[in-house]
C-alpha cells in the first residue's frame, strides 16, 4: 500500500468519524426539544436517545465521507518501472561575442 493510499483512507475515516460525531451533538439537543421522549432518567428514554444517536452517527458519518470522496477521489497508484537506459547530455555552446 502506498503512502498516498495510506493518507486517503485515513482522511476518509476522519471524515466519517468527524461526522458521525455531529450525532452525539445532535443526541443532546433532542433532550432540549422533547425531554419526554430522549431522556436519560429512565431506560426507555435512554434507549430512545441512543438510537436517535447511532442512526444519525451512521447517516452523518457516510454523508461526510461521500463529501470527503466529491474532494478527493481514489488516489492513483503509480508504478515505475526500472530499466536500464542510456542518458545523453547535450550541451549548447553560445556564439561568441563579436570583437570589435
């Protein structure tokens, strides 16, 4: 695997764990809309919250990845190949001056 493969995939998964991180951010201000419902005072509420959470942690984590993926698509993988050539130096000379 190259270093450039290597770095793509790790600002892939970046993009997708600092978008499903939006969902915990989300979790919490859906106690503040509808405290009955995601609540952590009891376990339905409590089961209700994460739910909400890991729903929104998956939707947004793809979403950021697929933006991730628009910016910077696969990485091309270069291969060189080694073969034995000749190198030929051309040198110019420049004209000389006209004497006066």
């Amino acid at each position: 695997m190259t270093t450039n493969t290597k770095k793509w995939l790790y600002g892939l998964g970046s993009a997708a764990i600092g978008g499903g991180s939006a969902a915990v951010i989300s979790g919490l201000t859906s106690m503040g809309i509808d405290p009955e419902k995601f609540n952590l005072q009891n376990a339905s509420g409590f089961g209700h919250l994460l739910e909400m959470v890991a729903i929104n942690f998956i939707f947004s984590g793809i979403l950021s990845a697929v933006f991730y993926l628009r910016q910077s698509p696969l990485p091309v993988e270069t291969f060189t190949e080694t073969t034995s050539a000749t190198v030929v130096t051309t040198t110019t000379k420049t004209p000389d001056e006209p004497k006066l």
